[in-house]
C-alpha cells in the first residue's frame, strides 16, 4: 500500500551514511531506487570521502556533500524549496540531517525508526544482530515497492583507473596480496607488528604484500617496507578497487577496504575487535570473518579497547588468509 502511494516521484533525495564502506554497500540501494523509478532525478547526499563511490556507481543524476555548517543547511534548505524533492530516503536515523530535509519541504520521508524518536512518513525498525547496511536499507525501500534482492555492491572503474594501477604494479612477477593496516577507530585496529608479520608470510608464500590506505598508513608503514610495496596514499578510491581486483585476497581490519575488496571481487580476511562481523559483514560468501575474543565482553561497543584485537594471534589470522591463498590457486 505504501508503494502504491508513491507512484513516480520526480526527484528522490537519498541520504547516505558518511563512511566509505557504507558508501560501497550502498551503491547496491541507490541502483534498486533507479530500477524502482527509472525517470527519476536521484540525488545522493554523503560526505565529501564518499562522494567518489556514488559517482562512479553510475545510478546516481547528482552527488553532494553533505552540508556540515548551519549557513550550509540553510543553502540546502532554500535550493530544496525553489526545486522541491518529492521522496528523501535516509539510511540511517540522523536527526539534524531529518530537521533540515523537513524544512526543506520534502513531500515524503523515509527512514530507520531508531530509539531517539525520529518521526517519518514511513519507517522500518532498527535490525539488530543482521547486517545493517545496507539491510535497512532494504527493510525501507522494499515497503516503497523496490526490488531489492541484489545487494552487489556496484563501483566502476575507468581506463584511467586500470592504466594507474598498471604502472604501480607494473614491477611486481607475483600474485598480489593486499594489506590494509588502519582503522578510523583505534580501538578496531590489530597491531601494526602484527600485520608486518602477515606480510612477511604471504613473501614466504611466494607472493608480494601490497598496502592500502591512505596517507597516515603510508607513514606507519615506511620504517618496514620499500616505497613501491606502500600504495597507501597513492590510489584513489577507485583505483584501489581496480587494485584490489588483481589480488588473490585482501587482509584489514573491520574498515572501508573490506567493502572496496568486495566491489572487487576480492576475497577477504577481516579482524573484528568492539564491532561484530554479523552486523558489519562486507557483501559476498568467500570472505574470512574472524571475531577476536576479548576479556570482557564486547557487546557493549564502549566499553572495548585495542586489548580486543591485540590478543588476536598471527598464527590464526595467516591460517585463513592461507586457506584463501589455496582457494584461489586451485580456482580455474
């Protein structure tokens, strides 16, 4: 009944979790509101890091940032009156983004029913113990009448994208495995000795470690490894993807780059410490979860440190990067 009442909104706003790896996630859900009213002009708003995955999604009329100032809210709030939205769609429950949209005048809101309150048009409870994003996603755009059973993470990749890579790689004679050893949170991150450790094995193993990221991994990695091993801070977004794309596996903590392997295609083993791998699981069947054990418990997110992780041993985490390794080997 909800669907039917939203026939063909003319222009759709679809507001976007900020981090990357949702990002990736959520390229699938901007494709089942395409599918769902193709005519429509979608607009995505994230912040300025994810911008280049919703862009390269190829599902998307427009990608914007996401206003972060009041002065800026008040410019979104005045450009959505002159050329109003008739559907917003939130991925999650953000209560200044939700005040802005309504003042903006937008004709029906959509969301995450969370504890705080938020009232919407139309709603679907928070998941709990169940891959949230992009899940509730899902739960939401179903009800609006969306097809949403393909959750393949969709990020396209240019020629220039596969010419950068080709040059950085262009000296490497060995399969390729990926490292990626940062974590916006400190507490997610399993220690830097450790990931060196992993990629000394995959050299034992005959193969070539290369790390991603970004700037402040590159300056971690530099006193253990020469410069052309260290992409980190050298690739975009995308290219990292076309990177990971040639790789037999990818080995990160719970972070973006684990949902960047996925729209590669590329396996991966991923370290989970205060979070949990059935909530932030990266898209496919071929990854390695591995859920380190704590002293205390870690259901309550806060109440975890970088002990978490610190205790997880190399010897397990190398055993199933290993088993990836053997996978891809005997692959045709």
């Amino acid at each position: 009944m909800v669907g039917s009442a939203i026939q063909q909104p003319a222009r759709i706003l679809f507001v976007c979790h900020p981090h990357i790896g949702d990002a990736v996630n959520l390229t699938a859900a901007a494709w089942w509101i395409r599918n769902r009213w193709p005519e429509c002009h979608l607009t995505v708003l994230t912040s300025d890091s994810a911008m280049p995955i919703f862009m390269a999604s190829g599902a998307c009329d427009c990608v914007a940032q996401r206003p972060n100032t009041w002065s800026d809210r008040l410019w979104f709030v005045l450009a959505a009156r002159r050329e109003p939205y008739d559907l917003a769609v939130f991925s999650y429950p953000q209560r200044t983004l939700l005040r802005m949209v309504r003042l903006a005048g937008v004709r029906t809101v959509a969301g995450v029913q969370s504890p705080k309150g938020e009232v919407w048009d139309v709603s679907v409870p928070e998941r709990h113990g169940s891959s949230k994003v992009p899940g509730e996603v899902a739960d939401v755009l179903t009800l609006l009448g969306c097809d949403c059973h393909d959750w393949t993470p969709v990020v396209h990749r240019s020629e220039a994208d596969v010419l950068a890579v080709d040059s950085a790689i262009s000296e490497f004679d060995r399969p390729l495995v990926g490292v990626h050893v940062g974590a916006s949170d400190p507490r997610k991150r399993w220690p830097l000795a450790s990931f060196v450790q992993i990629a000394e094995q995959a050299s034992f193993s005959g193969h070539i470690g290369l790390f991603i990221g970004g700037p402040s991994e590159a300056l971690a990695l530099r006193p253990h490894f020469s410069a052309d091993r260290i992409l980190a801070g050298r690739l975009s977004l995308t290219q990292t993807i076309e990177l990971l794309s040639r790789c037999r596996c990818l080995v990160t903590n719970d972070s973006g780059p684990a949902h960047l392997a996925a729209a590669a295609g590329c396996p991966a083993v991923v370290l989970y410490g205060p979070t949990h791998s059935e909530d932030h699981s990266p898209f496919g069947t071929g990854n390695r979860l591995i859920q380190a054990e704590c002293h205390r418990s870690c259901r309550q997110y806060d109440e975890c440190d970088a002990s978490c992780l610190a205790g997880l041993a190399v010897d397990t985490v190398w055993q199933e990067v290993s088993r990836l390794l053997d996978n891809k080997v005997a692959a045709p």
